[in-house]
C-alpha cells in the first residue's frame, strides 16, 4: 500500500483503496493496484457520482474471485472494432456478447471455484458464476457500472444513477428489474438484545424453486442496518428464520414464511423464542479442585506477562460461594481469541453481575504463549492459572462429554452444580453468558 501510494497518493488513488474491503488491502497485490490505476483513472466518469465510479467501474472486486490484473491485458488484447462497438451500444451489447461467446458448464467444476476474468476471455468456456464476474470485469474496463449484488447474487448494470438492471443470459438475453415490493422485519427490543444480529439471531432467504435462497447481508449487519427499513426485492415467498441458543447445544427455532407482492409491501415479524425454564443443571464440577494461580507481572519496559504466585489455591477459595465462569482456554488459539473478545464486549454485565471468571491454562508453556495485552477489556474480576493436574479438565469431560476442542466455557457454583457449557467456537458467547447471569446470582 505505501508503494502504491507512493506513485498514486492522488485523490483517485486514496478513492481506489476507500473501495476495497479491509481483507483486501491485506491481501492485494501492487501489481493490481497499478493496473487498475494506469488503465481505468483515466476514463471519463461519464456523468457518474465519485462513488459510482471508483465503486462499480475502478474497484477490482466483484464477488469472491482472486483480484487480478486484468484492465491492461483486456484493453491491449482486445480487437479495436469489438472496444469501438461496446462502448458505442453500451451495457445491451455486451450482455449479448457474452451470452453468445462465452459458453457455460456446470458439471466440471463441483467446488464452485472462481474462473479468473483472463481465463474467461481466453477459453470462452466457463461456469457461470465465473461468467457473470467476466462480464461485469468486461463492463467496468468499458466504462460501465456494473455489479454483483452482495444480498441478491443478481448480476445488475447501472442504467442510470440509482437504478440497477437485472442482467440474464438466457436464450433470449432480456434485461431489465423484475418486479419488486417492499420488504422490512419489525423487532421490540429485548433488555438483553436491543439489536439482533444477521446469522446470529435471524437470516432471510427467498424462496426460488423450492429452495431458500439465503440474502447475503454484510457478517457484521445488525437488524437495525440491514431490514429495518424497507427494501426493495423481488416479489415472491420470503422466509425468516431466527434461533436462540441453547446451553446444551440445542436451538430455538422460529420460521416465518410470508409473500410478498409486486408493487406491495410486507412487515415479518421477527420472533426470537425464549427457554420456558431456567437454567439446568447439566453435570458436578468440584468446587475444591485446586490450579496454580497466575500473577499479571509487567517487567520495565516490557509488555504484561502472566507468571505463578504462590501455592496452589481452589477455586472455592478464589470465588467465594456462589455462581462462578470457569473456562479452559488455549493461546494463540482464533476461537479462544474470538471468545475472549465477545466476553470483553459484555464487561459490564458481567461487573454489574459480581462473580468470578477463572480462566485456566492446560500447563505452563500454554501459559507462556499468552498475551494478555492483547485482551485488554476482560472484566477486572478476571483471574489467570494453570490446571496443573489436569484434574478439572479431566472432570468436565467425564461429566459433559467434552469433544477436546478449545475453549471450554462452563457457569457453575461451589455446590458443584454446572448450569451451562460451551465448547469451541461459538457465535455470540459473551451474549450468552450475559443472558444467563441475569437469572442468577453469584
């Protein structure tokens, strides 16, 4: 990135970065930055908005494809009669083009990789997923917005400023919006869930053919940010699913199909189901079970580390009665860092709460490896050791049937009740455990 910038620091360079996503400018390479800046900064936006042009004709992602490339290779390759006749009769001619040019075949390649553009243009052999992505590269090196519709999956073309076009390469290669209603999902907010989460709490899918089509929303879309306001979509059976999570593992499920009209509109509630009863107890942990107790030590001019102190102490002893968090957590471990964040997101709860969280390593080099600066939000009742002996792991799994995968998570309390596991990467963890320890006292 500073290399790039270093020969395009200019507002349309700084714009072409702004329309990629954070994993790809990780991820992408100088070589398609500079493609794309020496072969598309020059067009002509053509009566376009700033944001259409550096979002739907510069930017070199479409869907989930390799970003390559490709703008220079088209254009220096391309016959000059067929540029001269695209950017003449426009976006209608190309859907022709590629309609018939480019032929599809499903069967040869089962995994659903992704056709790089170049290889699209080359063969004229392809799937079509890796055909629609060939032609909005083809409309965007033409000049022409285009785009694959991150909900939908609808190959669409910009027509005009706020009017995208449905694109289909059928035998008679029609264009054009089909008809569409409004959809919105209505939600009371809940004290624990003010906000649902798309794919956490609830997802929506179109029913086509007698399959649910799911709509791919962004992975961070909140209720309030994705359909809490009408949107347009196709008339047709929609179907909202949503689900609360269970301690054992088990879901709450609520599906809600409803259709919707061309030209109408339609409200879905959106139900998220609660546990009829409390908590249960779901096996007997001993509360007296000893660990090494950890010190968060800071050495000068060096980051935290966690290091023993003193003798081996119960977790009676560390707690005091009542209801505690217990887990046994891995370092460098991606489930155990995404738990330990969402555990961190509900920080208040869990002071407000008033118990414990212990958290336990497997044995001392598993310690070591950890670093504690990198969770600095864990709540300040947060106590750090290592299960020594294995014996408290070793009593999880004889009594929850544990799977062995990182982290294990349980609520339980000093007459040696657990009320609640879970184990590996979960969704949502720090919701949950909130939700629980509101019907519970320490």
């Amino acid at each position: 990135i500073t290399q790039y910038l270093g020969e395009y620091s200019n507002e349309a360079g700084l714009s072409l970065l702004e329309s990629l996503s954070a994993k790809d400018l990780r991820d992408v390479h100088i070589n398609v930055l500079k493609d794309h800046s020496r072969y598309g900064m020059h067009m002509e936006h053509n009566g376009w908005s700033d944001t259409t042009f550096y979002r739907y004709i510069l930017c070199p992602r479409v869907a989930n494809e390799n970003l390559t490339p490709f703008r220079g290779y088209l254009m220096a390759n391309m016959p000059a009669s067929l540029q001269k006749k695209m950017k003449k009769d426009g976006v209608p001619y190309i859907i022709k083009w590629v309609a018939k040019n480019v032929k599809t075949e499903e069967q040869s390649n089962p995994q659903g990789l992704r056709m790089l553009p170049l290889g699209v243009w080359h063969n004229k052999l392809t799937d079509s997923r890796s055909r629609d992505i060939f032609f909005v590269t083809l409309c965007r090196t033409m000049g022409f917005p285009a785009r694959i519709d991150a909900v939908t999956g609808k190959v669409q073309y910009l027509e005009k400023e706020g009017l995208w076009k449905d694109v289909s390469f059928g035998r008679t290669t029609q264009h054009g919006s089909a008809n569409q209603g409004k959809l919105s999902v209505t939600w009371k907010p809940l004290a624990w869930n003010a906000d649902p989460k798309y794919y956490t709490h609830f997802t929506l899918s179109r029913i086509h053919e007698g399959s649910a089509q799911l709509m791919n929303y962004p992975e961070d879309g909140l209720w309030s940010n994705t359909l809490r306001e009408p949107q347009s979509m196709d008339a047709g059976d929609y179907l909202l699913t949503s689900g609360t999570r269970m301690a054992d593992g088990s879901v709450l499920v609520h599906l809600e199909v409803r259709p919707l009209q061309a030209g109408g509109e339609v409200q879905i509630p959106l139900t998220i189901r609660e546990p009829k009863e409390g908590l249960q107890v779901i096996g007997s942990l001993n509360s007296e079970a000893l660990y090494q107790p950890l010190a968060l030590t800071q050495a000068e001019g060096s980051n935290n580390a966690l290091q023993t102190e003193g003798v081996m102490k119960s977790l009676l002893s560390t707690t005091g009665r009542g209801y505690y968090i217990l887990g046994i957590i891995a370092p460098n471990n991606e489930p155990t860092n995404h738990t330990l964040r969402d555990i961190a997101a509900v920080k208040e709860v869990i002071e407000e709460w008033g118990g414990h969280l212990v958290l336990l390593f497997r044995n001392e080099t598993d310690a070591q490896r950890f670093h504690p600066d990198e969770f600095p939000a864990l709540p300040r009742n947060t106590h750090f050791g290592i299960d020594q002996s294995g014996a408290i792991y070793d009593e999880l799994q004889r009594e929850l049937h544990l799977k062995g995968t990182a982290p294990t998570f349980v609520i339980a309390d000093t007459f040696n009740r657990i009320v609640f596991l879970s184990e590996g990467y979960t969704i949502g963890l720090g919701e949950r455990l909130g939700r629980n320890l509101n019907s519970i006292k320490p």
